[in-house]
C-alpha cells in the first residue's frame, strides 16, 4: 500500500522541456489543471502528497519519477540520460532524505531514468533505452541484489514509439502486468498474467495501480473496459499536455 507520493507542478516554460513526440506545444494553463486533477486522484486513493514547488530552470521537471527508483527498502537516485536533467536530482535528494534513510546512487558513466523502471513485487524490469544505459542498468541491478531484490533487463532501443520502458509496461498486482504488443513476447514476462493493449490505445499502457485504484489516462475505452472487468477501480485522468511532451501517468509521481 502507498502512503505518500513526490509530485511537482509543471513550470510556466514547460513547453521547453524535451519531447520527441509531434503533437504540438502543450498550453501550460491545462497543463496545470491536469496536473491538479491528477494530485487530488492521488488524494482520494489515500496518499498523503509532498508538493515541491515549480522550477522554472528544469522545464522538464514536473516529470519527478525520473530521478529517483523508491523501494521498501532505500531509495535509489538515478542519473538521467537527457544532460539538462541532472540538476532535478540534486533537488529530489534532499526530500527523499526525509522519508529514507538509505538513499545509493547510480555515478558516471551509467545513467538510469526512473520510467525505464517498472516494479513487480520484489522484482525489477529495467529498461536500456535512449535514456539508461548499459552502465546504469548494470549499476542498478547491483544495489537492487544488495537490497534484495532481483531484476530483469530488457532492451527497448529498437521499438519505436516508446521513450521509456513504463511506456509501454505497466505493474497492476496480482501478478499482472499491462503490456503493448511490442513487448508482449519478451521472456522476463513469463508466469505473469498479461493484460494486451489495442495498438491504437499503446499510450494507456502507462496506467497506475495506486492502493485500491487504477489510474488510466482518458480516452482509451478498451483498456479502460478490460480493467473494469478485471474488478479494478478505474480513475480517469486527462493527461494531452502531458503526452505532447512523452509524460505519462507515472511519471508525474514518486510513491511509496
């Protein structure tokens, strides 16, 4: 069960962040909005929320998930693989102090992005993308096995259309995993439960198990119909000015 969660709003030059997605600027006034909604989903699922303010010198920083990998255990600092992000984890470390008293770090040359990370009990899938290397994935896996736990890599740099391994991949419990087409067939998957996603719908695969909840971006009805009948209860979120610059559901939190 999650009982708190990192967020932080977007800052007025948003727009400037990176993206590789073609869909236009965001309008950070609906940006804002959508990011309101999505604290007050995280709210009524139970967590208590630790709002940092908005900084303008990191565009890309609402996106706090990228900084750190949290587990029962320690919190891990990333190195993110875009060089105008590093700044954000120096600020995120000071916070995360508060809750953990272990706190590793991946160093130079590796570099992890949080959304590469997808979690699965006591078990880790690390994507290797754009964003995380080799380095990093190996130094990531090492301080998970002294925690622990244990992981698994998957290579993502020749799938096109996901920047990150969570945004295609997503853990909702119970031994299921939410996974799109490209990425159905990867061995690590075995003696999990997939749930498929329509590949018109492959943006929805970054969905959010929160507690008793799922968080699901709007407008993805199949997807949105599956979960329901699995018997999750599903929170809606309009995430557009998000999605214009490769944000997803998960990456506006850090929760634990």
């Amino acid at each position: 069960m999650f009982k708190h969660a990192v967020v932080r709003p977007p800052a007025a030059n948003f727009a400037a962040g990176l993206t590789t997605a073609d869909l236009g600027a965001p309008f950070y006034a609906k940006a804002v909005e959508q990011h309101q909604r999505y604290c007050e989903a995280l709210q009524h699922c139970g967590l208590a929320l630790t709002k940092l303010e908005a900084d303008p010198d990191y565009p890309d920083s609402t996106f706090v998930e990228d900084t750190a990998i949290l587990t029962d255990r320690c919190a891990i600092l990333t190195r993110p693989g875009a060089v105008s992000r590093s700044g954000e984890v120096a600020i995120i470390k000071d916070t995360l102090a508060r809750f953990y008293p272990k706190i590793h770090a991946i160093t130079s040359p590796g570099t992890v992005d949080g959304g590469d990370i997808c979690e699965s009990d006591d078990h880790y899938f690390i994507g290797i993308s754009q964003r995380t290397n080799q380095e990093g994935a190996r130094q990531l896996a090492g301080i998970l096995a002294q925690e622990g736990y244990t992981s698994t890599s998957i290579d993502i740099r020749g799938i096109k259309g996901i920047l990150h391994l969570k945004s295609g991949l997503s853990n909702l419990g119970d031994n299921r995993l939410v996974v799109i087409g490209a990425l159905a067939d990867q061995a690590g998957f075995e003696g999990y439960d997939i749930l498929h996603v329509e590949p018109a719908e492959n943006y929805a695969a970054n969905c959010v198990r929160v507690n008793d909840h799922v968080l699901l971006a709007a407008g993805y009805p199949v997807l949105q119909t599956s979960l329901s009948k699995l018997g999750y209860s599903v929170i809606t979120l309009e995430m557009s000015e998000f999605q214009k610059m490769d944000g997803g559901l998960s990456c506006l939190s850090l929760r634990f």
